[in-house]
C-alpha cells in the first residue's frame, strides 16, 4: 500500500535542521545560540515578523490570535488594508487592517463577532488558519474519517479536537507544518511562543519541512540472528504493509526506491525523517509473517509515506498484505554491536 494507499499518517519527526539565511540580527532577547533565532531573523528581514519596541522580540510570549493572523497574510504575500467587522476590533487598533485582509483573504472567518485579538492563539486555531492561508480548506474538510483517524491515531489527546479541527490539524500534520511532542500527544488547546510561531511560519516561507519535536535517544538493545543491535533514536511511528504487486506499489513493483528486490525488513519511511539506507528494528507489530523484532533497513520510501508513517513489506499475498491494517509501533534507528 506504499505508493496507492489510502491510509495516510500521523505526525512527524525529523532530525533535518531548518536552515535558513541569517541576515543581520535585531533583537536583543534572542542571542546567539537561541534554537529560533534563525527562523526569527529570516522573517525580520522580509518584513513578516516585528519586535515588540526596545530592541526585543519577546520570544516567550505566547502569539496571540491577531499576531498569528497577521503573521499568515505577511507570509503568503498578501498587503494589509480594510476594516473588520469584529465587534472587538476598533478601526483605530494596529491590527485592524491586518485582520481585514486576512477575512478577506479567508484566514480567518469575518462577522460581526468578537474576534478576541489579544487572546493566545491555540494550536488547533492556528492549524486552521495555516490551512485556510496555503487555500486548502475545503480539501481538509473534504477529507474521510478513516483518512483523519489514520492521520491522527498517534495522538493520545485526539478527543480534544473539534469536529472541524479533526481536519485542519490532519492536514497540517500531513503537511509538515506543524506536529506532535514526544509524549505523544497534540495539544490542541494550547498556545504556542512567538519563537514557535516563527518557526511555523519559517516553514510555511521557506517550504521546508522539519519536525524536532518527536523522536527522542534510546539506549535500547536487540538481540535477533545471532546480533545485537543498539538503538540510537526511536519513534513511535503508525505502520502499514505493502506487497510486491504492482497494485500495491506502483509501477515499481518488486523493487525498493534504491532499485534492490523487496525483501523482508525493508521499511518505506520519509527520508526527512529517516534516511534512506538507515538499520532500523521495528517492533509493536502483530502479523504473522513478521517476526516480532523485525531488523530491517529504510531503503523505500513513497508519496503517502509522511512523517511519522513507515509502510513495513510483507512478503505474502495481498490478502495477507491487506491484514496488516493500521498499528502503532516503534521504529529504531540501530548501530550493530
């Protein structure tokens, strides 16, 4: 189910670094060696990201809703201008034309509502606005449940999320634009930094995705085939399988991405994530023609495959393929012994 599948995944983990260009620096509260800095002085440059006065950014503040709106219109090229409806923006208040823009440009929603500006911006409002600022909203709304369920099965927190918010945080997740913590959970109903929110928003200008909240050290050791195997990383990860059959893996058949035959271990992962070549020890599967540690390497990879999905192969038939499912597991970047 590689390249056709249906299913899609969860969230994300990456140890790739966000490299961007770093110009002049403006602001005193984020010194050297601050793990935002990068993003925040790209943004400052061209104009989408200001300080707060007095030579600071104010890293550690949470954004609030009309700091995150502004931010998105800046980001995807669009001009403030205009008055809001919102019955608790005066025309007179610095984020008043921003506002405007970003109903006009379906950001955010307009009405003569109160839009509490200065209020924190939550992650999953801000999911949905990244999704109606790229112009993908009625697409994730659009999507399937077992599509959303697929998608955020890694989330422990899941039954925080609205109805609506089900899709908006699937398609930000599936996007690389935001993603989990390491515990394993979302946290939908939290707020986020200003120094988070340029790293969101260096993504969204830059194209670049990169996950450093998930995956974590592992000291954990295997012992399969007569080898030990060390764990140096490890990810809890939502498994697929796929076969050899054209119908399960393209026009690539019985190959893998780096043009060897499909073999059992071979793991199609995201190469943002993981990279192609890696070991890998999988475990927390259930199947009946893997075997419980499965020692294996990341040498396939695929467009359904984001994030924190892997697809394991199988070597059966498609029915025995298709049994398989959707599970959580865990995936181990190894170093023999």
């Amino acid at each position: 189910m590689r390249k056709l599948t249906t299913f899609v995944t969860a969230l994300v983990a990456v140890a790739l670094p966000l490299i961007l260009p770093a110009p002049a620096y403006a602001f005193s509260d984020v010194p050297g060696g601050h793990w935002a800095r990068e993003a925040i002085s790209f943004l400052n440059a061209r104009g989408i990201i200001h300080g707060v006065g007095g030579n600071r950014y104010d890293p550690e503040r949470p954004v609030t809703r009309a700091e995150m709106a502004k931010l998105l219109l800046l980001a995807t090229g669009k001009q403030p201008g205009g008055t809001p409806g919102f019955t608790d923006v005066p025309a007179t208040a610095w984020h008043a034309p921003y506002l405007a823009a970003a109903v006009k440009a379906g950001i955010i929603p307009g009405g003569t509502v109160a839009f509490r500006p200065d209020e924190p911006a939550l992650r999953e409002e801000i999911a949905q606005m990244i999704v109606e600022a790229k112009g993908r909203g009625a697409a994730a709304r659009a999507r399937t449940k077992l599509y959303l369920d697929s998608y955020l099965l890694p989330f422990s927190d899941r039954h925080q999320l609205s109805t609506t918010g089900r899709h908006y945080v699937t398609d930000v997740v599936f996007n690389g634009e935001m993603g989990g913590y390491p515990d394993g959970t979302f946290r939908p109903q939290q707020h986020i930094t200003r120094a988070e929110a340029a790293t969101v928003i260096g993504r969204i200008v830059e194209g670049t995705t990169y996950f450093p909240e998930l995956g974590a050290p592992s000291t954990a050791r295997f012992t399969a085939g007569g080898q030990t195997w060390r764990a140096v990383r490890e990810y809890n990860m939502v498994a697929t399988a796929y076969d050899d059959t054209y119908e399960s893996n393209g026009h690539w058949g019985p190959v893998d991405a780096l043009g060897k035959p499909l073999r059992l271990g071979v793991v199609a992962v995201d190469p943002r994530v993981i990279p192609l070549g890696t070991k890998v020890v999988v475990t927390g599967h259930n199947h009946p023609l893997l075997p419980a540690v499965l020692v294996g390497v990341a040498s396939d990879m695929g467009s359904a495959i984001k994030g924190s999905r892997v697809d394991i192969f199988v070597p059966g038939t498609p029915r025995e393929t298709w049994a398989f499912g959707i599970q959580n597991v865990q995936v181990y970047v190894v170093d023999r012994e």
